[in-house]
C-alpha cells in the first residue's frame, strides 16, 4: 500500500470538490478507519502548515469531509462581473464562454454552480454584437503596444465603410456602448484619433519607429467616456437641452452633465458631448427633448428631422 500515493489521491479529488466520506475511502483503499483517519489529518495539517487559502471541513451531519477554497474574489463580485460581461454583448460566444470558465474557476464548487444557475438563463440567450474578430487577443496586443510606446501601421474599416490606413501610436483602451476603442495620436495630423478595436483589419507593430507625444494633446481617457455617447465623431459641444423624462435617464448617458434648472414639467440640463453621438440621443428621445443651445446644434438636429420626414 502506498500510504503518499493514497494521500494525494485524496487531496487531489477534495480539491477537484469531491466530498469524501469514511466508508466510501475504507472502500476504494481497503483499509480501516484509522487508516483513512489518518490520510485525512496528514491532509489537514498540510493546509494548516502551507498558506494554500484552502479550509479543510469534516461535515458532522452528513459524515463528509471536504475543502473549501478560499477564493481572492467572493461569489457575489464574480456574479457581477459574469452578469456585467454578459449585459455588454461585446464577446462572441466562445470568448464568453472562456471569461465564464476562467471566473467560475476562482469559486468553491458549491459556489461556481451557483452562480452558473444564476446566470444561466440570461447566458443562454446571449446574441452578441458582430464581429469578425475575436477581442481578448487585441485587447493584449494592444496593451503590450500601449505600454511599450509602440507604433502600430495598420487597416482600418471606419464608419463608412471605406478602408483607411495609417501609422499611429496607441495610448488607450476603453469600452463604451457595446465595443472597445482605442485612443491613437496621429503625428502627421497632429491629433489624436479614436478607433474601434473590432474595425482593425491588419495591424503590424513598428518596433524601430519612435513617435514622440506632445504634452499638449495627451488625452484623458477617463474624460473620454464620460464625452462619448455612441460616436465620437465630431467636434466636442457644450450643450443645454430641456428634458421632460426622467432627469437621471439624461444625466446617466452623460456624465459631465448637470441639472441647472427645474421647472413644473421639464429640467434644463447642462454638458459636454460630441456632436454627432448627441445629436442621435436627441433624435432617440423624441418629444422628451427640446434642444436650447448652442444655435448649431438646434439647426443640426432641425436637419436631421427633416431628413426623417423626408422617409415618410
């Protein structure tokens, strides 16, 4: 009989979240009970010496004996995270199923199929958006170029479908609305750019070519997101609007937003967003909105409407 053997055999199927009870292992080892109690306390007291975040339990009702992992992230976090990734529809199906498996692998047993009970009604109707790209392999390429200041040459699929190409140099990563972006400074332009990290057709790293950033363009990607509503096309606008809906629907979807005035039925509502991603929650709201300054923005979304009702 080897006793070791035996011992790892044991403490690799409680890891793997088996629960082990006296007759079922005096079964399978043929040996007493003294034997088994013996197996169990060489492994109690190897996690008792080693900080394996590993709780070692001997279950007085059911006569079971089990560890539970001591996990770095507790249930409900993972919970969120899994309901938050699912709730974004940015991963196709097989990178959903990746980031599910890898957090569910940081619960106990009893613990990972709670969760995937929780969110399997929501998972297995999940339809994401379409991409022809999978995201996680980008979202690390591209992290490796943001911290080594790489240069990237690349194509690019914009907004109209046409492909453009250049050399920039990437210095963020931020999700807003369903995608991933990427922040770049265009050294020939002077500016920075915003791409769509789904739209990269190819993308090659320039290892040997250097573009300096000036101080005075560097861009908060923080304020990025709050600026963005689903296009960042344009020019940046201060705005004032009266809303007849619910005042936080408004200031949500624009965080540098503030309410400057109430009224009986309406607020006036005060911010900054790029034109062209305003302009479409204005045309999204219908009646809700009134449009009070500036004056291109008025005539940009008078435009639109007549545009529509030329449809119809």
């Amino acid at each position: 009989m080897n006793a070791s053997k035996n011992v790892v055999e044991m403490f690799t199927r409680m890891l793997n979240g088996d629960k082990l009870s006296m007759d079922d292992e005096m079964q399978r080892y043929n040996c007493s009970a003294k034997t088994i109690q013996r197996y169990l306390r060489d492994i109690r007291e190897s996690i008792a010496e080693i900080d394996l975040k590993l709780t070692y339990i001997h279950d007085l009702k059911t006569k079971t004996y089990y560890i539970k992992k001591e996990t770095d992230i507790p249930l409900e976090e993972v919970l969120a995270l899994l309901k938050v990734i699912i709730g974004i529809r940015a991963f196709g199906k097989t990178e959903l199923n990746q980031l599910t498996k890898q957090l569910l692998g940081k619960l106990s047993k009893e613990d990972s199929h709670l969760a995937k009970r929780l969110i399997n009604s929501t998972a297995s109707k999940y339809v994401p958006v379409k991409s022809n790209y999978d995201l996680l392999p980008r979202i690390k390429k591209f992290s490796e170029y943001i911290d080594t200041h790489t240069a990237i040459e690349f194509t690019y699929l914009n907004s109209s479908q046409k492909i453009k190409t250049g050399i920039e140099l990437p210095l963020s990563i931020y999700f807003d609305n369903f995608y991933f972006y990427v922040t770049t400074y265009n050294e020939q332009l002077n500016q920075i750019q915003i791409h769509r990290m789904d739209r990269f057709q190819s993308i090659v790293p320039l290892h040997n070519k250097k573009i300096p950033l000036p101080w005075n363009v560097k861009k908060d990607d923080g304020n990025e997101i709050n600026n963005t509503y689903l296009i960042s096309d344009g020019k940046q606008d201060n705005f004032q609007i009266y809303y007849s809906g619910f005042p936080q629907t408004a200031l949500d979807h624009f965080p540098n937003s503030k309410v400057i005035k109430e009224f009986d039925n309406e607020v006036l509502i005060e911010g900054t967003a790029y034109t062209q991603g305003l302009i479409m929650w204005i045309m999204g709201q219908g009646t809700r909105v009134r449009v009070k300054s500036p004056v291109s923005l008025i005539e940009a979304v008078k435009s639109e409407l007549r545009k529509t009702l030329e449809y119809y």
